[in-house]
C-alpha cells in the first residue's frame, strides 16, 4: 500500500510539471498538429503545377490535342508557347520551366501513315526526385494518348497490353504516405524529448539528489519518468489522427484499438532512448544534441525518406534495429489496408522485441546511474 501510495504521489509530480511547463505543452501540440497539417502539404512528392512550355512546329489537331492532354491535368501549368528550341533551354536555365515539350513538323502525318513518330521532352532534372516524376507523368499521358488515338486501329499496337491496378492508395498519392510517416515521427520525437526533458530539469534543478535520499524505489521513479510520457503520448495521437483523416481523407480501414496497442509498444521504444539521452545529459543543450545524435539514424533507415530496399545491404541489414521501421509498416497496414494481427504480427514481435530490449537496457542504466 506505501508502495502505491508513493508512486502515485509521484506521477501527480509529474503530471503538474508537465502542465506547468507550457513551453513543453506547446512543442508537443505542435509536433502532432501543425507539424502533421504542413509536412504532408510541403514534402508532397507529387507533380502539381510544374511550368510545362510547348515548341509546336507541327501545329496540327495531333499536336494540338497532344499538348492538350499535358494541360488539361495538375500535374502541369502551362506557362508559355516558344518559337524554338533556343529559348526553351533559356526558360530551363532560369527555372522557369521544368519541362518543355518540343513537338516536330511532320508529327501528324507519321500518325496517320502508321509510321514511327517521336517528339523530344527536355526536363529540367536538377531536382532528380521531381524530375524523375515528371518522367513517369509524361509516359502516362503519351501511353493514354496513344491508346485513345488508336483505339480503332489495334494493329498499331502490337504486343501483349498490361492492364495495372493500384490498390491501397489508387490516386498513388504521397500525401497519405506523408501524413502516417509523420504521425511516426511526432511520436519518435515527443517520446524522446518528454523523459529525457524531465530528467534533465531535476538533474539542472537539483532535485534529482533530494528524490534519490527519499525513500523513493528506482523502479518507482523510473515508472514516474516512463508512465506519464507514454500517456501523454496516446493522448496526443488523436487530435494527429483526426487531422490526417479528415484534411487528407487517410482511411482508416483497421482497428482503432489495435493501432492503440502498436503505438503503445512503439512508444516504449522512444522513451527508452529519451531516458538514454536524459541520464547522460547534464544539460538541455546536450539532451538536444544527443537526441539528433539518435534520432536521425532511427529516421534515414526507417524508409520514410528513402525505400529500404535502395540501401545498400550494410544499412539494410542496420534497419532492422530501427523501431521506426517496423512501426510505418504497421501504420501503412493499419490505414490503408486494413491489416490486423494475423497480418501484421511479425512487424509486431519485432517492434515488441526491441522496446523491450531498449526498456530493459534503459532501465538498468537507470539503476546503475541512480543507486
């Protein structure tokens, strides 16, 4: 009964110094508010209204519906129609165009003759990721064109056809993918910072030494800086959930209580490291110094920056101890598919795994810094 009594006394402590600190309030609402609304509509790694300039030497119903079909989507805004190829590559150097379209005389009567026809595409690809967006968009369209033109005439395309289907995510847009990744990341980052923040205010404050010659167990005070970050934590995801579902129609095609439980079991896996980080931290500073030391591994090899499967085989074989990773799978599952337990159980043996070998690890360390 002392036992309870003591630590429930303190998590209040807790509890009222996180409210009091409004700095700290604020970061957290942030982080699952603002953050989750802006990154998704920055980080968007879809083609909007990318300047598309025309050179059309052939100037015929062909081309014409051919350039048609390039301004009629989002992908493309058409800025400007150019005389010559020269002052394409000038409208290039100065950004003004990253994608020009050089269309040639003869282009309709090709068509109609059934003979080989060819239009050049100039693409500006300092940005490769853009670029090779751009890339994929202009062969969508010409396979469209294509196919529409010759819908009555089969034999002028020959070959098997492969009919695709995309499902999950059928528009194949980046933002929900932004949205979910940064829902993970909001947790990555107030998991760490809450623990690792609070044991560095006692340590900076003094407190620490007069908690410690209290009759106060480790284990309680351990619980007394793990407990409280991962309620505050759960708490915060909703308002991060009700946002990406509602401003960027993320489905949620799973259970709401099993995503609950994932994100519990992931956020073990953050305050551990924040206890890491707070225990050998003298001050703020340092905390956040350390915190970026541990947190951008997690991130560049989690797969929400850059596909698992392009790493070389050293990082991909890194990856595999990046809670992070597991937890977008489960995310992605969750959301968009509709996964559950029977599908998403090893992601959830191996999340499980290693929260409870960073928990265990940080709070031996704890134990070993404290006593």
């Amino acid at each position: 009964m002392m036992n309870t009594r003591v630590l429930s006394g303190l998590l209040r402590k807790e509890f009222a110094q996180f409210f009091r600190d409004k700095v700290m309030m604020f970061i957290v609402l942030w982080l699952y508010t603002v953050e989750i609304v802006i990154c998704p509509l920055a980080l968007t790694f879809d083609v909007k209204n990318s300047p598309l300039a025309i050179v059309d030497h052939d100037r015929t119903p062909a081309s014409r519906e051919l350039v048609q079909r390039f301004t009629a989507t989002e992908a493309f805004d058409f800025v400007a129609a150019l005389d010559q190829e020269s002052s394409a590559e000038d409208w290039l150097d100065r950004g003004e165009a990253s994608l020009v379209l050089v269309l040639p005389s003869g282009l309709q009567r090709a068509l109609v003759r059934g003979e080989r026809a060819s239009y050049q595409v100039l693409i500006d690809g300092s940005n490769s990721n853009v670029a090779a967006n751009v890339k994929a968009y202009v062969h969508a369209i010409n396979a469209l064109y294509l196919r529409d033109r010759f819908a009555k005439e089969p034999a002028a395309i020959n070959g098997l056809q492969a009919v695709t289907r995309v499902w999950y995510n059928p528009e194949q847009s980046s933002t929900l993918f932004m949205a979910l990744s940064m829902i993970a990341l909001a947790g990555m980052m107030v998991g760490t910072a809450l623990p690792a923040a609070s044991l560095v205010r006692e340590k900076e404050q003094g407190t620490i030494e007069q908690l410690l010659v209290t009759p106060i167990r480790t284990w309680q005070l351990f619980l007394a800086k793990t407990l409280p970050p991962l309620i505050m934590c759960l708490l915060a995801i909703f308002p991060g959930v009700l946002l990406a579902t509602w401003l960027f129609d993320v489905p949620m095609r799973g259970n709401f209580g099993f995503f609950l439980l994932q994100s519990a079991i992931f956020l073990e896996s953050a305050i551990a490291l924040g206890v890491f980080i707070g225990v050998y931290s003298q001050t703020l500073q340092q905390a956040l110094l350390l915190s970026f030391f541990g947190l951008f591994p997690i991130l560049f090899l989690s797969g929400t920056v850059t596909p698992i499967d392009s790493m070389p085989p050293v990082l991909q074989a890194l990856s595999l101890f990046s809670p992070l990773r597991y937890y977008m799978d489960i995310l992605l599952g969750v959301f968009l598919k509709g996964a559950g337990w029977r599908e998403l159980w090893p992601q959830t043996l191996a999340l499980a795994l290693i929260a409870m070998a960073l928990f265990g690890s940080a709070l031996f360390t704890f134990k070993r810094r404290y006593i």
